[in-house]
C-alpha cells in the first residue's frame, strides 16, 4: 500500500501539538474542563492520527509499550489513588491538596486527584491502543475456527 505523503506530513506536524493539548487537559482538567477521560482521548486520537498514516508499525515505533500493560498500570494508578485514603481513616476518593510557594518561581498546587486522572487518561490511551493493535494485526488464515474448508485458499 502506497502512503500518502500529504498525510504523512500533516500527521507529522499534528502529532505533537495533539499531545502537548492532551497533557493540557489532563493536568488543569480538575479545575477547568478536560481531566484524565478527555485528554486521554486526545492523546489517543493523536495516536491513530499515526495509525492512519503509517499502520500499526508506525504506532508501535512510536509508543514502543504493550497496550493491556498501559492499560493494566493505569488502572491500579486510578486504583490505588481512590483507595489510599481509606487507609487514613478517610472517605473514598477523598482527595488532598499541597499549595506551596516556591519563591521565585512562583506558587505550586498539587491536588491528589492528578494521580487518579493520569490512571484514566492511561487506561484510555490503553484501550485506544489495543482497538488499534486489534484492527492492524494480520489475521492467520489457516486455523481460523471462523473459516470454513471451502473458504481456505
């Protein structure tokens, strides 16, 4: 299959200002809009913006780990964020912020939320990933149990 060179290029200039928006959204999303679902999804549809342009080899070049390991990790980050506070007496999903002021560079907050977006902004990218990898992969011909003997080439 020829590739598109139009495409290649415009993929290539998209790609990572579509990232740089993504990783916007997840970390101002509990404040403003946006937050892990959303800016997964734009990382996501970055990532198959590359699909598009160059197949599944092109995917894996550029996001060299297994999917249901992205999806698996992010996963227990949200986890574990939601559960943590349990173990200081506190209610589910309670979060906790940090406001600190780092002279001069300016003031720092950190809200506990942060880490349970980046969970699902993972387990998003990792379901993006494995539809990807589901849709790209060759289909053995031979063993098929969906195929029938006079279907076999």
């Amino acid at each position: 299959m020829r590739r598109s060179l139009i495409l290649d290029v415009v993929v290539r200039l998209v790609f990572h200002s579509a990232l740089l928006l993504g990783l916007f959204l997840l970390f101002t999303g509990h404040n403003r809009p946006g937050g892990g679902f959303v800016g997964g999804l734009v990382v996501g549809a970055a990532i198959a913006l590359r699909y598009v342009a160059g197949g599944i080899d092109e995917v894996r070049a550029t996001l060299p780990t297994r999917p249901w390991t992205l999806l698996g990790s992010g996963l227990a980050t949200a986890t574990i964020t939601a559960l943590v506070p349990l173990i200081f007496g506190r209610q589910l999903m309670e979060h906790a912020k940090l406001d600190a002021h780092l002279g001069a560079l300016g003031s720092f907050h950190l809200n506990t939320a942060l880490f349970f977006d980046i969970g699902v902004a993972q387990v998003v990218v990792g379901m993006v990933l494995l539809l990807l990898v589901a849709f790209g992969e060759r289909l053995p011909l031979f063993g098929a149990p969906w195929l029938l003997k006079e279907d076999r080439p």
